[in-house]
C-alpha cells in the first residue's frame, strides 16, 4: 500500500512540474470581480462616459487599483493614464419630438422609449415634412441614388440604415457617418435614422467624419416609422423589404416637429487606464499582451435614467482588473511582459483603443496578442472567444486539452476583423487579437435594466478561468512569437489547397493531427481530394465520392464536409479542415453528361480543367463541352480553371453561368494584363493569384492596383508546400507586399485590401 502511494505521489509530482509556476496563483475570483462591477456602477461615476467627470473619475479609480495591486504605470508621463483627443458634446436637455398629422392626430414621442438622439448629434429645432429617402445612398455611378426624384432640402430625411442586395463592397455607404454627409449635402434639417432592431439603441454614435452641427440626428423606432408610413397607402414592411431590390425613396405627407440641443464640448479628452506588469524572462520580457476591455458606457440619459452598464461593459473591465491582480500576486511572473488597459471612449467610437493602437507607450511591433473583454457578465453561465485561427500552434493544443465538462461550457469561434469593439485597431495592423465575452443571450444592451443585480457571476467565472488559462499558455511560449502582418493576413484570411501531395484518408491519426496543425499554421481552411477523371468508366468515381463521404464521417473530430463558403468559417472556429471534392479532368464524363451531374448531386465541390481538357477545342469550346457545361450551368459546382489563356477564359464565361476560379502565376498575369482585366469584368469570376516565395512585391503591388480589387485572391500555397522554411520565405515576401502597400494607402485600406485578397474575395465567390 506504501508502495502504491509512493507511486502516485511521484506521478503527481510530476504532473504538477510540468504546470506552469502560474498554475500556483490564486484563482480567479468571480465574487472580487463582481464587486469592481457594484464600485464601477455607482452613481458617482454616472455611466462612465468618456469625456464627462463621471469617465474621468472611473478611469482615476481604476488607475489607483491598479497602482495598489503593484502594476506600474504605462501611460502618460510615468501615470497610469493615456490621454487622447476626442469629439465629445453633451446634450443640454430632453428632446421632444411631435408627429402633427399622424393618422389618428398629434402623437408626441418619447426620448429613450420612441427615440433616442445620437452621440455627437447636431442641433435642430425644426418642423418640417418627413421624406423617406430610402438607404441614404447616392452613388448613381455604381448604379444606386436614393435622392433620384425626392427633395429633402429644409426637410426631416427618414432613412432605413443598411446596403442595397448584392453591395457588399459598398460597406462605406452604411456607416453613420455617410448618412450624415449625405443629409448635409442634400439640405435636409434633420436625419431620422431606423436601424436593424425593433427599439431605439441608446448610445450610437456619429463621428467627427460625419459631424454635422446643424443637422439633428434620431435614432427612432419602428412603431414611429409605422406612424409615419399609416395612410401613405405603402406597408412599411414591404418597403423596407423591396428597398434592398430598388430605391424605394417617397414624400410621406406627414409633419414632424423636432427640437434637439447638443452642446460640442471645446476640449474633448479621453482616458485609457495603462498598467504594467513586467515579465520575468531577460529575452521575452520585451513582447508584450495586452489585456484590455472598454471601461465607458452612456452615461446620464436625459429621460432621467443612470445608465450604468453593468455588463456593457463593467463586466469586461472588471475581468481585466482581476487578472491583473492575480497575474500581479503570482509567485512567479510571466515570461513575457503584461499590458492590462481599460480604454475609454468605446461608445463613441472606438476612441481608446485606436489611439492607443496607433499611439502605444511600447514599440507596436513588440505587441504579440491581444485579448478584450466585452460583456461577460450575462447568459448562460459558459464562455466563449473568438481567434482560434491565430497562434494555432499554442491555441489548438491548449483547446484540445479542456475537459469534457470545460469544452461543454466553452465555445469558440474564428477571429473576426473590424467592428466595434476594442480589439478592431489591433487586428487593423495584424495583431493577433482574441475576443472573450459569456455564452448565451445579452439581455438589456444599453438600457437602464443593464444593472448588477443581473450579472450573473458563473459567466465571470467561467470566462475569467479561460481567459487565466489562455494568458498563461501564451505569456509562458517558451519560444519567440513572430506573428507579423504578413502571416497574420495568412491566418486571418482563408487558403485552399488543391491538389495536395499527401493522401490524407491513408495517413494515420497522429501524423493527420500533425499534418492539421501545420495546415493552421499555413491559414490553410480547405483540402480539395481529388477524384482522377481519366478512368474508361465513371464507376471509381461514384466509389471514390463515396469513400470520401464515409472517411470525413468517421473523422468528424478533425473534418468537416465542405459545402460553401460558411464551411471555412466553421473550419477556422472548430480548429478542423473542410474536406472538398474536386475531379480532375472531364475525360471520364465526355460522353456520358449526365453522370457529371449526377457527380455534382453527390458532392462534388470542384471540377479541374485545362488547355488539354475535352472541354476545349483550341480557344473555343467543343461539342461536347457545350453539353457538359449546360448539364451544370445551376449547380453548386466551381470550375477550377488552370493553365489556360485568356481566350478560352472568355470562351468558358460566354457558356458558362456557374463559378469560374482561374489560376495564373504572377508572370502569366503580368504577360496578358489587359486581358485578364477584361476577363475578371465578368460577374462570378475569381482569378487565384499564385504567389511564390520568388515573386517580386513590386511587381505584385503594381498588378494588384491595376486589376479589379474585389477579384483577385491570392492562392499562396499553390506549390503544396507546408514546411515551416517554405511558410517562412513565403511570408517574408508578404510582409514585404504588406508594408509596400501601407504606404501605397492607410494601414486601414491596406487592412481591408489584404483581409480581400487573403480570403473574403473567395468566399464571395464561394458563397450560396
């Protein structure tokens, strides 16, 4: 019996070596969590809104926690506070707004619950006819003018926020700020602006960009908006539905009366908290993780209310803070040195964050990751955090290590680029950014409900474990962490690879976990399995199909089945690979079209052609092939397009409805420019840019600006080469590419530059 216990003392001994000397802190606390929650929520601070006394008296608060926990100061002149300009304005009373016609006479609303006023918004005392002008969009360039016909000069403009269908490049168009510039310029007295959701949001902001000091702008609610659409003889409903197909912009012949006042403060001034914690290693010390959330929040409603975002988000803040007291208190300090910052100015815009991303009180490129918190005190008691995809070779073996009981209280997801939280500047510049927040349903979003009696201290808990967990693994990587813009793009986009040169059914499951983990570390989301189409009979074929369908059955652990451009997200959120079809070649189903069909029925994903296909009959296309293509102009097939020219590209678009990927090296592209530019003019047409390791960035950034943006993607692993030297010249030419076109543009038009072409370009194509 000695003997036994000797034996299981040693092996826990062990054990516990092999943890990190972090393991032996103090445990997150959820109840000391809580309570920084109740301090940030006192009506002292009056919502925290960044740049009012109520913001500033928070950001001092948690600064002197800080400094008591043994933090040092990382912000301005040795304190613990980053100052930064800001648009700030406050409103100097209630807003009324009086609807004089209304169907069934006067109807006065009410601020807070019919509508509520923008942040920043101008003054306006007005009465004025309400004009509904559609999405507020005028580009009739691109084939879109909601104020064709209308006139809004001295008017209310009522606007419906979001994008006609099929505009996704058009995201500048649905920003706020866009619709201000286009009330101010069509003359219009006041914007009335309907959002997604049922209810007035409190808190959306207009930005300096958009400013319109004259203007009055309304964030109002759909029983308003069906005030003013009764008697118009229009449902609002099928307006709004029938506006994404064409502008559906009319007088409304009803009368408003609006009287709102906002005062722009002179010295706008914001806050983030920055404290330190030094690392303990000599070398790693000098990489940096930053932890942050957003300390602010709305602040005073002039209906009366406190808002006092309990977990929009003192619950984020209050996270941060208490892993910056463990992490402070530990025995042994991380390797690697700790930011914890609390930004201000979220609300209105992102304000911290950015400057502090563009403005950091360390050298930026000496920031490896970055974590924010943004509510985590509702829902159902789980965590969850977004950012898989980066860092996978310290990510996915810590994932793959949860319990049954964690993994089942812990969801993850794919990391996500700009938006409005904290981590969207970092991610911006290629900073692998995480995004924590509690599982479940976020009840009271910026409303007066939003209070601590309804934290719910088990999503604190479980969110603070995994965040505890997750900062130790990465400040105790024993290794440098090199992630630079360059391969964070990799990460962060989407790769496929065809045609790969291992047989991935016939690999064993370690050398298949092995062979995952090295396609993460190369962005890789998607494997096409060829099927050979050369047989004499299409037999093998069906079999082929078949056996592919019943290994990623079996193998649901590491794949999943592709089957469109949401299978890549999955893939990069659940740590697998999707698994494709492709045939290679038509030879097999030249005389028998319908069985290609019957393929594509079964799954087939993808069909490889080229110049020597039976598809072509020299640059036009053959009899035969006339008969293949109309057997799958509708089906869900993509045409894999490679060593062709432009002519049989053209021949292929003229007879072909379905989706082309066309496949060219850089030199071949650069030898037919004009035409390649002409090819990709046509819709559902994609050219995959081989980019080797060889290639000139130069030249790369020249042909990138000459082409049309959205339709170049750039198939970095063409040559199937995963190693890690292959990964790293490949990357080095990037990085070049990379910081050649942050000064051909901004580091903001480079990010959503780079985000296209390293992955949303193809799964537009991709996508139903």
């Amino acid at each position: 019996m000695k003997k036994n216990l000797y034996i299981f003392s040693l092996i826990l001994s062990i054990l516990v070596a092999d943890r990190p000397l972090v393991q032996a802190q103090e445990r997150f606390s959820a109840s000391r969590a809580f309570s920084y929650i109740e301090s940030l929520c006192r009506p002292e601070f009056a919502g925290r809104m960044t740049g009012q006394p109520g913001g500033r008296k928070a950001a001092e608060w948690i600064a002197a926690q800080f400094s008591a926990w043994g933090l040092q100061p990382a912000g301005d002149d040795e304190s613990f506070l980053q100052l930064f300009p800001m648009l700030a304005s406050s409103q100097t009373r209630r807003a009324t707004m009086t609807l004089k016609n209304g169907a069934f006479g006067t109807v006065a609303y009410q601020e807070g619950n019919d509508f509520t006023v923008y942040i920043n918004s101008g003054s306006a005392k007005v009465a004025a006819e309400v004009v509904f002008a559609g999405y507020g969009i005028c580009e009739p360039d691109k084939g879109w003018d909601d104020f064709a016909g209308i006139d809004v000069r001295g008017k209310i403009m009522l606007i419906y926020r979001g994008l006609p269908s099929g505009k996704s490049d058009w995201e500048f168009a649905n920003e706020r700020d866009y619709k201000m510039r286009m009330a101010a310029g069509k003359g219009a007295a006041a914007l009335l602006m309907l959002e997604r959701g049922e209810w007035p949001i409190r808190g959306g902001t207009i930005h300096e960009a958009g400013y319109q000091p004259q203007i009055a702008a309304v964030n109002v609610s759909r029983k308003m908006v069906r005030d003013l659409f009764a008697g118009t003889a229009k449902d609002m409903d099928i307006v709004l539905r029938e506006q994404a197909k064409k502008p559906q912009s009319m007088p409304l012949a009803k009368w408003m009366q609006i009287n709102v006042s906002v005062e722009r403060l002179k010295t706008g001034v914001g806050e983030n908290v920055l404290g330190v914690l030094q690392g303990s290693d000599p070398q790693l010390k000098r990489e940096y993780l930053v932890i942050g959330g957003h300390m602010d929040h709305t602040g005073l409603g002039q209906d009366g209310k406190l808002y006092a975002g309990a977990n929009d988000n003192a619950s984020g803040t209050a996270v941060v803070m208490e892993l910056a007291r463990i992490f402070a208190a530990a025995p042994q300090r991380p390797k690697r040195s700790l930011i914890f910052a609390a930004f201000g100015g979220e609300e209105q815009g992102l304000y911290g964050s950015k400057y502090f991303a563009y403005h950091p009180t360390v050298p930026v490129e000496n920031i490896v990751a970055m974590l924010n918190f943004d509510m985590q005190g509702h829902g159902d008691g789980g965590a969850r955090f977004g950012g898989r995809n980066y860092l996978p070779e310290i990510i996915e073996p810590w994932v793959s290590s949860f319990s049954d009981s964690v993994r089942a209280r812990t969801r993850s997801g794919r990391g996500w680029g700009m938006g409005g939280s904290d981590h969207a500047h970092f991610v911006e510049q290629g900073i692998p950014a995480f995004g924590f927040g509690s599982s479940g349903d976020h009840l009271f979003y910026h409303r007066f409900e939003d209070l601590p009696a309804n934290i719910n201290t088990a999503s604190l808990q479980a969110v603070g474990d995994r965040a505890t967990e997750m900062v130790t693994h990465i400040a105790h990587h024993p290794e440098p962490l090199d992630c630079p813009p360059g391969l964070f793009f990799l990460r962060h986009g989407d790769q496929i690879a065809f045609n790969p040169a291992m047989d991935i059914v016939a690999t064993q499951d370690l050398q298949r976990k092995q062979l995952i983990l090295q396609l993460q570390k190369n962005g890789v989301r998607m494997l096409a399995l060829p099927v050979p189409g050369t047989a004499s009979s299409t037999v093998p074929l069906y079999a082929r199909l078949d056996s592919i369908g019943q290994f990623i059955k079996t193998s649901s652990a590491t794949f999943l089945r592709y089957e469109n451009a949401g299978s890549l997200d999955r893939a990069a959120a659940d740590g697998k690979i999707a698994l494709a079809t492709m045939l290679k070649g038509t030879a097999a189903v030249r005389e028998t079209p319908f069985q290609l069909r019957q393929l594509v029925q079964l799954g087939l994903n993808y069909i490889e052609i080229d110049a020597t296909d039976p598809i072509f009959q020299d640059a036009a296309i053959s009899a035969q092939g006339m008969t293949l293509l109309h057997s799958i102009k509708d089906a869900p097939v993509v045409l894999m397009v490679s060593r062709v020219d432009s002519q049989q590209i053209s021949a292929l678009r003229q007879n072909f409805t379905g989706r082309i990927l066309w496949s060219l090296d850089l030199p071949a592209v650069i030898a037919q420019q004009a035409a390649v530019k002409r090819a990709l003019q046509a819709d559902k047409t994609l050219l995959s840019l081989q980019v080797t390791a060889q290639d000139d960035p130069d030249q790369l950034s020249e042909l990138v600006d000459a082409l049309p943006r959205q339709r170049v993607h750039l198939d970095v692993h063409a040559d199937v080469d995963f190693s890690d030297a292959a990964l790293e010249k490949k990357v080095e030419m990037l990085q070049a590419f990379y910081l050649l076109r942050c000064h051909v543009s901004s580091v903001e038009m480079t990010y959503k530059e780079m985000e296209g072409w390293c992955g949303r370009n193809l799964k537009a194509l991709l996508a139903p």
